[in-house]
C-alpha cells in the first residue's frame, strides 16, 4: 500500500510474519487501513529469521520519512499515525493490552538514558525517522535472542536522539504465553549486560 496523492511518503510501516504468527495478519492490516492519516506504505517481510535482520531487511526498502514498526500480533488504534508521525525523532506510545490478559503499559513522557540503563521504557513497536535509524547503523544483527529494540533506543540516545511519548494507549498489543518477549525475557540478565556494556564502549 502506497500514498498516491503526490505527496512526500510520510510513513513506511515495517511488519514481519511467518509461520503461527501469520493467523493475526488480517487483523494487523485491517488496523492499518483504517488509519485516518493516510500517506503510508506497508513493507510485509515474509521472514522466518531473526527480528532485527528481518526488520533491517524491511527499513532498507522503505520510502517513507518515518518508519513504524509494527509487529503482525498487534494492532493499531485509528489515530495511532496522526498523532505520532512528525512529532518527534523517536515516538511511542502507552500501550493497551488485549488477548489473555488486559491492562496498560504507561511509560514516561520523556524517557532518558539514565532510564534506560535500568531497563528497557518503550515497546518495540514504535515510530522513529528513518534518518536515526541510518545514523546508528540499524538493529543489531548480533542479537537474535530478543531486546534489539532496547538496545537500538539506547544507541538513539548515545547519539543524541530524544524519544517522546504520546500518553495515550494508542497501540494495541496482544499478550500471549508463549512470545518472543517472553522468551528473551529467560535471557535478560544476558542481554541486559550487553547493552550495558555496549553503552559504556560508546560513551567512552
């Protein structure tokens, strides 16, 4: 899907599926659709590999200014892009909860990298300028097992970038048992230390 009213592309919006997770496709793109800002693109990257070459491979192919990465299980409320596009070099949102178990994920307006040094404060699923993603060098390859979204907001930060968030739960995200976040969640102490100490190498 492509913007066709000769407008600049604002959005390329990144989703990967394959295998299971192929069932909430329809739902994903039916959210997408009913956007009411409407200069977008959608990359669908049929990839069974690892999230962040799968993500890369779908960032290099896109168009638009901004990227949103959406991953298939979730959905998009019908504001989500108006009211994130254009508002900043990283913006996410507050997360609504729906699937086995509801709620909300609520994190700072402003999140910074002292934060973040303590643990991850947006969702991967977020919007951010293609430009950032080009200046930090794109997701880390090297990190198959989970967190490639935690680790790249950090190197935004260590390059200056400022992640705004919109405090509305404006994306809906589907809590399942058996998930990617889950499983990376039986390696965090691992992963937390790479990204420390990741930090430390280039803040030096």
């Amino acid at each position: 899907m492509r913007s066709t009213d000769g407008q600049k592309l604002g959005v390329s919006i990144i989703t990967q599926y394959w295998g299971v997770y192929e069932k909430y496709l329809e739902d994903c793109l039916a959210s997408i659709k009913s956007q009411t800002y409407k200069n977008y693109e959608v990359i669908l990257i049929n990839d069974c590999t690892d999230l962040p070459t799968a993500r890369n491979k779908g960032i290099r192919q896109a168009k638009g200014e901004y990227i949103c990465i959406l991953d298939v299980d979730n959905k998009l409320t019908p504001e989500y892009l108006e009211k994130t596009v254009g508002k900043g070099d990283i913006v996410a949102t507050h997360l609504q909860f729906f699937g086995e178990s509801n709620g909300t994920f609520e994190p700072s307006t402003n999140p910074t990298l002292e934060m973040f040094k303590i643990g991850n404060q947006i969702d991967a699923n977020a919007i951010f300028k293609k430009k950032v993603w080009e200046d930090v060098g794109g997701y880390d390859e090297n990190m198959k097992d989970g967190w490639e979204d935690y680790d790249f907001w950090v190197r935004c930060l260590l390059k200056g970038y400022q992640i705004t968030v919109i405090p509305e739960p404006l994306l809906l995200y589907r809590k399942v048992d058996e998930s990617m976040s889950v499983t990376a969640g039986r390696k965090s102490a691992e992963l937390h230390s790479y990204i420390l100490n990741k930090i430390k190498l280039l803040a030096s």
